[in-house]
C-alpha cells in the first residue's frame, strides 16, 4: 500500500514562509502524480496544487497562485509545497495525495486514492 507523510506545518506570521513535506512510500514515486490539498474546519477540503510524475505542468488553484509553489524529487520519494506571503486565510490541514499519472491534471479529491494524515498550518494576522 501507498504511505505518504506530511511534515513541515506550523505557526507563522502573515506574510511568511513554510515549506512542506511529503515522503512517499510503496509505489514507484515518479509514475505518480501528485497533489496538496488543504482543509479548514468546518470547511470541504479543496485543491491546492498539483504536479505531474515528471515534474512538469505544475497547476495551481487562484488562491495560491504566485506565492505557492509544487516541486517533487523523485529519488528521494518526496513532494514539497514552498508556501511563500501567507495570509490568514491558508490556515488548514494540508495534505498530500498521490495518484496514477494521467494526462489529465485532477482537482478533484475524491479521485485520488493515496492520502497523508496531514499537516497543521496556522496563519496568524
């Protein structure tokens, strides 16, 4: 089965900086594609990020786009989200999913069958 760990959250100021981590385990990493997902309390989880097995076509959703950016390293099994200027608003469980890579970049949760067991991230104002 597919393992994948988030580490990396914590509390930051507005307008700072945090880099998240997901390691990957029991699958070949670069056939893979990968995503972040966030979710607020209360809230429905939804996309974040996402980038393919080779790295190329990284897309964004509007909210981070220009401050966030997706980048994976395939021989050490990770994904990383460089979180930059963040807003109160980014508060949430962050999470990182994986899924077979297909032509299609995929926002939407419920098609991705891997899942980490998330990471806090507070934005303090």
């Amino acid at each position: 089965q597919v393992q994948l760990v988030e580490s990396g959250g914590g509390l930051v100021q507005a307008g700072g900086s945090l880099r998240l981590s997901c390691a990957a385990s029991g699958v070949t990493f670069s056939s893979y594609a990968m995503a972040w997902f966030r979710q607020a309390p209360g809230k429905e989880r939804e996309f974040v990020a996402h980038i393919r097995w080779s790295g190329g076509s990284p897309f964004y959703a509007n909210s981070v786009k220009g401050r966030f950016t997706i980048s994976r390293d395939n021989a050490k099994n990770t994904v990383y989200l460089q979180m930059n200027s963040l807003k109160p608003e980014d508060t949430a469980v962050y999470y990182c999913a994986s899924r077979k890579d297909t032509i299609m970049v995929v926002t939407i949760s419920s098609l991705y069958d891997y899942w980490g067991q998330g990471t806090q991230v507070t934005v303090s104002s």
